[in-house]
C-alpha cells in the first residue's frame, strides 16, 4: 500500500485545520455536528454483527468496535478538557494513551451499545454547555502538554466536531468497501 493510500485511509477527511478567524457560523456548524453526531453514528452501527464490529477498517487500524469505544473515551476527555478550562486558567491537561485505552478489555471487547448510549447522553450535556458559552470563555485555553501549544475553546469545538465526521467516515468507507 502507497503512503498516500494509506493517509486517505487514516485521514479519509483530511486533518484538521482551524479557520482563522472562528467565526459563529463555524461554532454554530460544528456545535450543529456534535449534537447530530450520536443519533448519526448509531444509525450507522445498530445492525453491525460482531464480525462487523471486529472488523480493522484499514490494515493496521482498530476495529470498529474499538473505534467506537474511543469516541467515548476521547470525547469524555475532551468534556472534561472544557471544564477545566472553564473554572481554571490556563490548565495543562492530562492526554492519554488512546492506543493503550483501545487495546483495553473493554475497547476490544466491551458491547458498542455501552458507549453508544454514553455518547448520546455525553454530547447532550456536552452541547448544552457549549451552546450557553459566551464569547470570552470561547476564548479560555488549556495548554496540551505535547508542544505547550494553548488551544481555546472555539478550536476545541471545531476539532472535536472533525473528531466525529473522522470516524464517522472510517465507518461508513468500510461500510461501503464490504459492502454491508
């Protein structure tokens, strides 16, 4: 497999690059995605057997069944990423080891209707507290500690809402390639 077949298989959306300035129709965009997201991505899954579910979807790559549960893991993170953002300044945030996470009993193994059901009620509190944010604490930051690079929270929105059409799309092309 050439190196840009494999980036479109990693990437099948590209990489996420922040629009300078964020304006609201960009918050109002990606707020709109992350609240469709849940409903979007078990429609997608809610007949996979488990053949499906343990399906790579590329060479190398996770499950479905494991992408699944990383979306949970992630965007649990990323809610707690926004409140520490909220209430202190400038926290340096704990990152984890998603690929270690993945590799769990419970990313390999765990039934997908678990995380399904935390990502709907996640994002609905997740959406609620994004939808009441001001313009100023739009601009609160956390610092990742890989780089120092602060990000506010308008970007974050945006990141997480390419987060979801990301997997989405690693779902739905292997979807499509089997045919199911």
């Amino acid at each position: 497999m050439e190196e840009t077949d494999l980036e479109q298989l990693k990437y099948p959306i590209g990489k996420f690059t922040a629009p300078q300035p964020i304006t609201s129709e960009n918050l109002t965009e990606w707020i709109k995605i992350i609240e469709n997201f849940p409903q979007q991505l078990t429609k997608l899954v809610s007949k996979f057997d488990d053949e499906q579910l343990n399906t790579p979807y590329r060479l190398d790559g996770w499950t479905v069944r494991q992408v699944i549960h990383h979306i949970a893991d992630s965007h649990m993170n990323s809610y707690i990423r926004f409140k520490w953002a909220l209430t202190e300044n400038k926290p340096i945030i704990k990152p984890y080891f998603e690929g270690r996470w993945a590799e769990l009993h419970d990313g390999k193994n765990g039934p997908i209707l678990v995380s399904l059901y935390l990502i709907t009620s996640l994002h609905a509190r997740w959406v609620l507290m994004l939808k009441g944010l001001t313009p100023n604490e739009l601009q609160h930051t956390f610092i990742h500690p890989y780089g120092g690079r602060e990000i506010t929270l308008a970007e974050n929105i945006g990141i997480y809402a390419w987060h979801c059409v990301h997997h989405f799309a690693h779902i739905n092309n292997l979807r499509k390639q089997m045919n199911w």
